[in-house]
C-alpha cells in the first residue's frame, strides 16, 4: 500500500472548510444550489405571479375520439391556428402511410394527431428452453438508447452458446381488488363471512363477463371497516387489464346487489392490486406472470463472448446486490426495465407495465460447470392478442418472434424474461471488466 | 339494512367446503390451477427434455452497428434465410420513410431493423403556472391503451379552467454511485478520509468530462469494507443518463490513481444510484428531477368537467391512499406510469426510466376553495436535448410542446408532473362516481 | 401575511456560504463532522493499532446453563476475578428475592447473573369490546420512558368513555418457511409438484411434534432452483415460536426423506418468514395474529379527555400519514412500539418481536358521531402460556389482565390492539394540540 | 437422485382436490378456518352485542404521577378493590426492594405498581477491536427466549478466539422533523428559502435548549404545501430522544415567529424521523449511530467452536439473503431484534427503539484467512446517561460492561453491533448445520 498521510496539517484545513466567519453550514450543498436558482427565477421582474393561477381565457381545443385521416388533419388545423407545431412536425408525426392506416389506430388512442417511429434493433437468436417457449427466438427491441441493443446481443450470445436459458412460469393470475366500505369492523366482517359463503355467486359473475378471463383466487383482505377481495385472474393470451376491470365491476356489482350487509361505497379497483406500480405486494405475490430464468455459462463463454471471468462477475454481483439492498429496491436486479421497455413497446404491450413488471431477483453463484446466472420476475404482463398487438407495426414484431395460439403468451413471458437475463449477464460483465462507460460511449458516439 | 342471515345452516357447508374425504386442503388454488398446467405441458410425451440446456448448433448472425438503407435490408434477408419474418414484417417495420431516413438512428440504436410506430394523442391545452413552465402547453401522448388521452384531456381540462397548475421543481440531480472494495473497514475509513479532502480533485476530474455537468452533492456511504460515493450532478438541458456515467468514471479512474489506499476492484456503479428501478433512495432524496404541482379545483369544475363531487372524489382518495399504503408502493399514486410512459415515448426520452420517475405522492384534500390536488414526484428524468430527443417524429413531438433553450428541461419536467396530476384527477373522480370500468369499455369498443 | 423581503442583498450572502476560496462544499456537513472525530480518535498517538484484530489471551470464563443460587454466585465470582462488576453490581441485579427463586429461571435463559427490574405502570380501566376480549382491563407497561403510562391512559380513558374499543383477531397464524436448494428449476418444480401431491403427509408429519400446533396453509414459494414452502401454523394459547420451528423441522425432514427429488440442502429457516423483522411480507399476510381496533370519540371526549378537536387531529393526521408514507414505513403508524415493548416485557412475550410487530395502519376519520380512529395490526405475537409467561413477576402482571384458558392469547393480542390505539390517539392529540413537548419535559423532570 | 414419478394417476386425484360437487375452492384455506373460527364465537347465544360500544358505567381509577411506597400500595388497593390482581400479583410485583427504592423510578414511569424481573444471563469475554470501544467485555442481556444468551456466547468466543471484533462508527445523529403547512407550494418554498437563510438562528434557538445536543445537519423536504425540516442532532452521551423534541420544539417556535410566511399550522415531529420505526428513511441516513462491525473467522474456528465449516455457512448465507430480499426487509439479516432487545432492556435503554434499530445489512464472504462477517447497522439507539440507564439494576449492569464518561455512547453503539455479529454469526453456523431446531429444543427443555 502506498503511504497514507492522513496528517495533522489537513485538520486545519477541515476546519476551514466546516465554518465560514462562525457560521457551520449544515444545510446540503444541494439544496443551496437549488435556492439560487430558484432566486434568479422567481425574483426576476415581471416574474411576481408566477406559480399562481391565472384566470385568463384558453383557446378551447376539441379533440377526436376515433382516428381517421381526416381527424387527424383536423386536429392539426386547429393545432396550427395555435401557433403549436413546429417547422414539420404534422409531416413526421402524420406521414403517409400513417394517414393510409388511420382508421387501424381507432380504439386503441384518442385525439390522434400521428404516429412516433421508435427505431427497432433485433436480437438473436436467443436459445429458450422453457416450459412454454421452445426455440431459438430473434426479438425486436424499440428503443433510443445507444448500446442497449448491443448488450442485450451480447448475453443473448452467450446464453445461446451455453445450451440456451432454461425457462419456466411460475404462477399466473392478473390481480384486482375491489374495495368495499362499510359502517364498521363488525359490518365489513359479516360482508367477508358472506362473500366467501357466496363466492361461487360473484365467480360466476365475474366470469359472465370474458371469454378467456377465469377468476382462480379470492382472497378478502380487511382494514377495519374496509374490505378489499384480491381477486386473481387468469386472462389466456391477453395481458388482460381491461379484461379483469370489467370482470371485478360485474363481481362487485353482483356483491353489492346480494349481499344482506351493503357497503356504503364501493370502488372497483382500490389501488390494492399494484397495477402499473412497483408493490411489495406485487413482488411477493406476482401479478401477471411470474418466469423464472436461468443459464449456466461456462467458463470459456464467459471469457469469449463476455470478455471477463467468473470470479470478477461474481464480485461485482455481490457489490451489486449490496448495492441494491441499500437502496431499497423491490428485489435486487440491474436493469430489467431496459429489456421490458423495448421489448413492449415494439410488441405493442402497455410500456406503463415497466413501472410494476422491473422488479425481481437475479442471482449469480459458481457451479462446477461454470457461471449460474437468474431472473426470476414476478410480474411479466405481456399478451399476444389485446392491446397494441394487433396494430400494424407492433403486429410484425410480433410476428417476428413467431409466437401466436394457445400458450403463446406465457411463452413470450418466458422469452420476455430469458431477454431480461441476458442483460443482467451482460451487464454484469461489463462493469465487472471495467467496459461499461467504454461502450456506452462508443455506441453513442455517432449522435 | 337488509335482513342478515349468516345463519346456521351454513357452518354445515362451510365444512364440507374445507375437506375432501378427510383431506383439509392447505394449499391456494392457484398453485394447484398451476401445476396441473404444467403437468398437461411437461408430461406430454416427447417434452422429457424440455427445460433442459440443447448443444444444437444455432444459426449464426450478424449485426450491424450502425443504421442504413443497406444494413437495414441485409438484416431482412439474413432473417428471412431463417424463416423468421411473418408474412410482411419488413414493409411494415422497414416501410419507405424509415429507409429513407435510417441513417438518423444510427447512434441511438443497434441492429437496426426498421421503426415501430405508435399511435400520438394529444392533450390540451394544459395552463402551467411554474417556476420554470409558464404557458397553455398541448402535449402528445404516445400510447396504445384506449381511453387513457381521453382520461388526461378530461384533467387537463379541469386544471386548466381552473387557473392552471402551479409546479416547481424542488431538487435536481442525477445519482450515480461508484462502488469501491478494499479489504477492511479501516481502510474504507481512510479512503473516506482522503476522498474528502480532496474532494476538489475529484470534481475536477468529474467536470472535466462535460461541458454541461456540474458535480453538486458528493456523499460517502459505507458498508463496512465497501464504499459507495453518492454522486449528484446538474445535466444541464440533457436527462444526462450518459453523461453522469462518463463524469463518474472519470471521478472513480482520479480517486484510484491517486489515493493512498487504493481499492483492491472499484465500479463505475454499485447498483445503489437506482438506475431504472424504483427505490428506497429515489422516492427520498430525488434523482433526475423532484417536480411538485397542485390544483385546486372548484366544486362546479368538479361537477361539470369531472362529473363527480368534491367528498365523493375524497372519499375515494382515502381508500386509494390505504390501498397503497397496504399493497407497500413507493409513496401512494394511482398511475403516473400511465402518463410517464406516453410522454416519455414520444418525445424521445428513456421509456426505461418510467420504473423509476413512476413514484411519489398525490394528496387530495378540501380547501375553501374546494379540492385542492397535488403530486409530488422525485425522479423525473427528462431532457430536451441528447438521447432520442434529436429523432424526427421526436423531435417534431417536443416541437410541439415548445420548450428548448436553457431552463427547458426543468420546465418539461414540471410539464410532466402536471400532466401526471390531471391524470390522477381524472381517475379518482372516474372511481368516485364508478365511471372507470364504463369509460375504458367504451373507449376499447372500436377494437 | 408580514412582509416577506426575499431581497437581493441576501444573494451575496448566500454566494460567500457556497464558496470558501473557490471550493464549493459538496460533502454535507455530518460527514465533515464525523471525519473531525474520528481524525482525532484514530490519529491519536497509541492508536495505530485500533481497529486491528488481537491474538492476546483473554481470560476464560465458563458459563452455566440452568440457573441456580449456586450457579448465579460463581458466575459473579468468575466475574469479579476478571475485575468487570461495578460497585454494588452483584447485590442489585442478583438480589435475595432473585437467588431464592433463581431456579425458576432455568429453561428460559443460560449463564444467569441475576435479574433486571422495570417499573411497571398500569394503565385501565380500558374497555374492549372485542370478538374475544370482552371486559374492562387493567394493563401493566414495563418501561422507562417518562409520559408514555400517561398517555396510554389518556386513550384508554377516551376511549372507555367512548363505549370501548372494537377489536377482532382478522387471521391467524405464526409463519415458518423452510428453504429447499435444488440443482436447477426443473429439479424445483418436481419437488414442489411432490409436496402439493403430499401434502397431507408433510402436515402430519409437522403436526405429531405439537400437541397444540396446526398447520393451515402451505405454499410453495419459488425463485429458480430454491423453493421455500411458506407454512401457516394456528399455536393455540402460546406465541408458538418454538412450536413452529419444531413442527416445520419435522415437516422438513418429511419432505427430504420420502421425496424423490432430494435437495441437495436445505434449512428450517430460509429467512423468509419474517421472524423478528420488520418486512413487507408479514405486512401483508400477517404473522401470528392480525388485529383490527377501532373506536369513535365524540367531540365532548376530543375536547375534555384529550384537549384537543377533532378537526386539529384530522389535520395532524394527514400531515402523519404523510411522513410517514414519506419515510417509508411498513403501513403508516406513530409509535405502536412504546405499547408492544412495554406490554410484552411485562407480561414475559419476547421482546425481540417487537421488531416485526410494529408494523400497521392507523386511520381517522370524521364521522357523524365524532372522529373515528382505528388500528390494524398484521404481527401481534402473543401468548398465555410458554415462553416468558410463566416466570414469577411476568405472570403476576398476566393475572392483572385476567386472561387464560382458551382463546387467551387471541383475547390478549385484541387488547393489544386496543392499547395501541389508545396510543396513537393520545400522541396525535397532543400533537395536535401542541401539548407533545411539554408532556414529555413535565414528566421526565423528576429524574 | 431416486426414481421421480410424477405420473398420471395422480393428476386425477388433483381433479378431486380441486373440487366439490363442481365448486372450485378459490378461496385459501386460512380464511376458511377463521371464518370457522369466527361463527362460534359470533353466533354464540347471547353474543349479538359483541363488538358494540357498551355505555355502561366503568369503575374509575385514579393513577399517581410520582411513585413511593405509598403511592404503589394505594394503586393495589384500588386494583383490589376492582377485583383485578391475581393471588399475589402484588408481593411478585411490588416486592419489598422495589418498595424501598420506588422512589428511585419517579421520572421514568407514571402509575407504578411495582417492578417486572427479567433474568439476566451474560455474555463474554467479547474482544471488541473499535474505533471507540476497546476492550474485552461481559455482556448483560435480559431475554426470557431459551438458547438466546448460548447461542451469543457462542458467537463471541469464536470472534473473540480471531482476534476481536472490528468496530466503527460511521454516522451519528438523531433525526427530528418539525412539519410546517402552509396555503400553498408557493409559501413553502418561500419559508424554505427563509429558513435556509436563517439558518444560524434555528440552529441557535435549538441549541440554547440543551447542554449536549448540537445540531449538525438541516435538510428542508417538500410535499407541496408541506416542509418537513430534517433536523439532525449529536446528542453526546445519551440516546437523546428527548433532548431532540425539545430542541426541535425550539427550532420549530423560533422558526414560526420570526419568519414573514408563518405556516397555517406546525408540529414539533411530522412522523417522518423514523423515531420508533423501521423505515427507509432510517436504513437509508441512519438515526442514531451507524455501526460496523467485521471479523474474519480461520476455518479452524468455525469448524471447533461452531461446529459447521465455512462453505455451509456461505451456502446457507445466499439463501438467507435471498429470504431476506424476497420477504422484503429493510436491509437483510437474521435476527438483531434478539441481542438488541435483550442488552436494550437489561441496560436501561428504550426497548421500543428495537423497532427501529434492528435493520442493517449481515454479509459473509470468503476470504484467504477465513470467513469475512460482517454486519452494518444505521439505527443503534443508546445512551450511558438517560433514560433508564439511572436506575439500580440497569445501572449496574452497565457497570458491569464498564462505559461511561465521554465517548462511552458511541462505545456502547460499537459493542452493541459487535454483539449482534456474534448472533447472525452463530444463528448462520447453526442453520448451515442443522442445529438451530435442536439446540432450541434442548435448552427450553427445562420449562
């Protein structure tokens, strides 16, 4: 170890820094920072009513609720008349063939002014060896993210060399949790002894509703004179958000007409079941569909394709899970939103699903056959019928994979999370070897 | 109340419910829903080595790293010597606009194979009275999900008749934290000891890298032999993912080589700045952004525009805020990711990020002037320059909003936390007054 | 409002704190103030050697399992020759009463010195009117922390006058999770397919070590190759965590021995049940009993008992609701622990669970006939009977309370519950009325 | 591995299971059993009341502020009169010594009716290797748990046998957080920059309050209209939790009288201090002290003194970290609640801090000399004056640990992680080797 002076002298200049004139500044450098600007903002002349609401008339705007060439267009005329767009933004967001397939959008988006083209980059092929997904898959990723598709090759590389990523759904069943309010605990007991009594009634109605959609757990959880019933849906091979909504509303309905003790309000979903949010409730007890992943990379790959070792990966995945503990994620994982991202926007999932799906474990351990390495996702919500998949671009995406019929959407939950520890492996390396900012600076350096 | 009857006659039931010829049946349907499917899918003959790694040989391909007409098409061809494409995946994803334009990718993405397009709604106008923001703003919404522009527009146009949101941002910062490894807790101290004093040097290396980064918060976080430096820097106009790495890099390569106590592996990052994932850290000290916006609307907006009732909208909140608070969110919201992921995609920022902007807290509560409204998000990460805001319909989309030039991405960021409170406006008065399940029915019924 | 002079003179001022010298004070100062001392500590001439491991002897010191007269002398013998006690150490903590009763201790702790005493306060008449509780009770409170007796009677006083708390046991069920490692997740999913196929074996087994203990639920809980099995076990009028520990090592070698996927290891305990932790799991399923209590205090009792009123708690609450969503608790609380740590150390519970049991949700809200308060509590573990309870001065307090026999312990986690609520009113009364400070300086002033 | 017949035959008998008369069982078993539960006690003759406020008439009680001899027998006297008291609760709990010192516990218990003794059992010598603690210590733990205090002084004979424990103190302060409301955003950020400026003031109106305390660090934290200030305090040698309100409560009144934007309303602690709570916040910054503590274990010891060897406790150390993060704890460890409790009660400190304190992170790894141990706690509260610590037997059991004068706090923190070292120490060795059931079993025999 070279000399380490941590001497007297530098005391004198501790206390230096601590004081200015007596006074010890213990407010964070940070927020001063802030307050300066915020002085440079809100102190500048004219600038006295800012933040306060101002009355003054608004050009109205009307939107459309169903897309077509012409809506669009209109929308654009009357956007124009405000001043908005900029130099060509009609012409990029309502190209042509945007224009030509209009009408294909309706239902899916309201006031529709266009289309965004987010670039796709492929990888492939990914060996999957799962339960439902078999094959060796090349998946489009949309995303505007330099290196992001590279990486993913890269694990995607390995785990393919290595025999292919082992593959298996865990649980399924999309959550909702109808709330019901009553007067008390004695009353919100009574409604949970008859709703249980009765859940052959409210299944039945629940299940009225959808073709696909079958209700497999109800569980009431109380708070007091509140009842929540956890209900958990199996939708085929739709992620199924708008299917369980309308199946919860008919089960709620049904309660309330039936039941001898009447909640003084209720609500169809009381933000219980973590939709589109990071839960630990999620985490624990997964919504949509919990995969797990995993692929033992032997020493070689991880030397050839990955350009680290074994023992470097395992040291930097201790720091990382250290590193994820401390902070307090959901589980202890790298970067999963960056696979789910670009994996459901091009396959025309719900990329607000980013928010709950990006949590999880990825564990790495030495095998005597090399480098074990998993993901196991608690709350993958993909489909292969719904949604966005059926619009034009996102279709062929989908078609790419090759993944349609019964089963098909558990399958591509198991491609979504063989995708997602291709890039923990990748990841890992990368900063294990020290190549991470490296790449991200190469791959970005043509912007 | 109707007549009770948890009658008697009923325990009788209950018990034949709980055994089966003596069997007490302990364990959740669902798990038992599970395995049967998995015995249907693993017992079929010939699925003996399903989940099992498969030496194979794969097929080979190649990439391209950056963009073109001719990379674009080569990768088609390679894909359709493997069969992979659907019936036209290539004129869909490759369409003429795309080839025509390719090269504008190259640096945001790799392995290009054409642009997925998603459908852009608009909402407006919104009035926003901030610190930063301050004008009617029509924001385009990229999404897939019926009714979700149509829920946005319904809150934006109450905010706005009602004076407009006022927002500020509060603190500002990207994290990225280095992790560093040495052998004992002693000398973790030590290094401390020195990274502190020289504190200077270290920001100067930092700084060095970036004409726009500035290195405001600097803090030492131990876990016995591991030291993470919690760095928090101003990214100017950019969400400055890339740019945080590449100053941390250099901060970490300064303090190895000149530290007297050197680690024995260091690490660009320890997986503790909350990259991507919601946290702990994110949701108290900010990261990107922390935007709060408020409201208050009057009773006869709430009416007219939201067709629900100041209590009625409370009592709802109440539920939801214990739904949250039960199911263990990151601070209690209904779904900022909605608004997040649509905002984020189309003007071109880092969609991935929506697992960690999609935190914070919305507050409901009855004032004089009748029901105030608010949200409070820590980590917005938005930029108006650099990652996918330089694209063209991106670019045509952030046109749109209007904001560039310094202050505009602090002033898109309070745009974005006001978006995200008329959205939950809009939800809760849809859950108050059991509109919700109605509204997506509707909206989704074109499909 | 006075006049608020945000002027321009104070931007010098707050330039000259920034900087001192051109350097910009980017550590927050707490660390500065850290590194002072330990400079000062370590630096210290003599001290280089601080922090190093010592192979020095140390002196021997032989300590005695059961406890007796006998046993407690010699052990302060071997202590004395070693120099440790203090002046009169041995006559207090060893004290006649102690020594004559010292085998009484035997089986509830090792190397018995003596014992130490708590003032115990009592706090009653508190009135519950629960599904197993049913009376006005007398509770003893081990503690010493000035004003926390006085503020528990302060609830409790309320809310008897109010008609008494309603309290209901919700579950039930102390949770044990044995882990099971398997060689890969296929090896993991055939062992859980066997145990869900066995299962009335692996309970069987379980319940022949326990003549009380019952297991009611049993679900495999699985990340890739390591499979823990979440059990539920009823423990009758005990907290039962010994009970459950044996049960599940039973249930464990059951699965081992007769399985034909044999783990390669496993454990009683994965760490996953939540024992003595605070986690988001007991949180959500509950461990050992959840509770529920509430109560409305009609203004007249807001305003004499508590001083306060209804809309000033209301308002308190809010802004509680808010730190504490903020901070980031399990639920959202003030101070259950004061309650739990002083009941369970009086009437012999294990202390050390406080950890997990301080963990709930207190809501209020204004009703018709005054403010409605309630708490639910997922983790109360309690019991009648083993454990601490049946030490001399432990059950002396338990017979204050007048509960045994069976449904003892549920009785008694309901009172819990209701003395925790009369926590949290008083606290969020004096709150709201100022009166916080000054209560805990009044009454700590004697010592 | 034997024969695994996972065959058809039995997926029949999953068919019976999963029905009754074509009713499928969605709801768990648990609920079943307490609703069962749940009918015998409510529908009971005579128990329609149950659960209902009762009005009638309540025995009052009279408590006394101070404690004397004469004060604790008229207390029984009155709990006579009432008919509470068991056979001799009284001579168990107000024996004749602590009839003789009652005065002794005025000041720290209201309503005092007599002492609980819990046995003490010691641990030791523990060779503590700290940056403020050095030496070799006997440990006094209070518990009622069998093995507890065996399984302890395991783990400090194997620390103690490499060489001692290495300790340090990383942060210190406690956390308090005054909350100020204000009309609006706008008025919060300008009590922000009010404050901020003033800073010196607020530090001076909270230090004027306390002989010791010194408040180093002033954080302001937005919610809207909502400032909570981060108030943190060196509190010298005591826990401080009271010193730390009363100079927030200064801080909080300087702050509402001078400044130009006085809030709507305030409070001395806006339950966002963690005080008395697990919570992010704390695991995060710390409250109180933040401790280290390491040892590296020679192979040699672990396999004589703990019976297990190094690989088993690493392969059980991953599982235990995996239960940890999948059950969602603040950090992830095995069971600090144990040893804090236990030295947090025999020492006089405040045991409803456990809530709190016993979060941190427990790490083992493998290194050339052994097993690296360590553990990392942000929230040990305790004190050498304060609180409990003045008491007779408390005091004399900290005697017996031999701290006191300057510095002898935070030496205490240091021992008290060394401590809690030793058990996940001894509790992994145990699990690794399968000896955790049966040394519970065997040391609780006695009961």
């Amino acid at each position: 170890m070279r000399d380490c002076t941590l001497a007297g002298t530098r005391r004198t200049l501790f206390q230096r820094i601590q004081t200015i004139g007596g006074r010890v500044l213990i407010v964070p450098n940070h927020v001063l920072e802030m307050l300066v600007r915020v002085r440079e903002l809100y102190f500048r002349k004219g600038h006295e009513t800012r933040m306060l609401p101002d009355d003054a008339a608004y050009a109205p705007f009307r939107g459309a609720q169903s897309a077509s060439r012409a809506s669009i267009t209109a929308l654009w005329e009357a956007l124009g008349r405000l001043g908005k767009p900029g130099r060509n933004s009609a012409a990029l967001l309502a190209d042509a063939d945007t224009l030509d397939s209009a009408t294909r959008y309706s239902g899916n988006i309201e006031n529709m002014i266009g289309t965004v083209k987010l670039p796709v980059g492929v990888v492939g092929p990914l060996r999957v060896r799962g339960l439902h997904a078999d094959g060796d898959f090349h998946l489009p990723l949309a995303t505007t993210e330099a290196a992001l598709v590279a990486s993913y090759a890269r694990g995607a590389q390995a785990a393919t060399r290595a025999g292919g990523i082992s593959t298996a759904v865990l649980y399924e069943g999309v959550l909702r949790s109808p709330a019901f309010v009553f007067d008390s605990l004695l009353d919100a007991g009574r409604f949970v002894d008859w709703a249980v009594e009765q859940v052959e009634t409210l299944r039945a109605a629940a299940e009225a509703t959808t073709a696909h959609g079958r209700l497999v757990s109800l569980e009431p959880v109380i708070d007091n004179n509140v009842v929540f019933l956890l209900c958990r849906f199996l939708t085929g091979e739709a992620a199924g958000q708008n299917m369980v909504t309308i199946a919860a509303e008919a089960l709620g309905k049904a309660a309330v007409e039936h039941c001898p003790v009447p909640p003084r309000r209720w609500y169809v979903e009381g933000n219980f079941s973590g939709d589109k949010k990071a839960t630990s409730l999620g985490t624990l007890t997964g919504r949509g569909r919990k995969v797990s992943a995993s692929v033992t990379l032997p020493e070689e790959i991880v030397r050839r394709v990955l350009r680290s070792d074994i023992d470097a990966m395992l040291d930097y995945g201790r720091i990382a899970g250290l590193g994820a503990l401390m902070s307090g994620q959901f589980g202890a994982q790298a970067h999963y939103a960056n696979a789910l991202a670009a994996l459901y926007i091009a396959t025309g999932q719900d990329a607000a699903c980013v928010a709950e799906s990006a949590v999880g474990i990825t564990r790495m351990e030495r095998r005597d056959a090399g480098l074990f390495c998993s993901v196991t996702m608690p709350n993958i919500l993909v489909g292969t019928v719904g949604g966005g998949t059926g619009l034009p671009s996102q279709r062929a995406a989908l078609d790419l994979i090759g993944l349609d019929g019964p089963g098909s959407a558990a399958a591509l939950a198991e491609v979504t999370a063989a995708l997602c520890l291709c890039g923990e492996i990748s990841i890992v390396a990368a900063m294990a070897a020290g190549h991470f900012t490296a790449a991200h600076r190469k791959l970005a350096r043509g912007r």
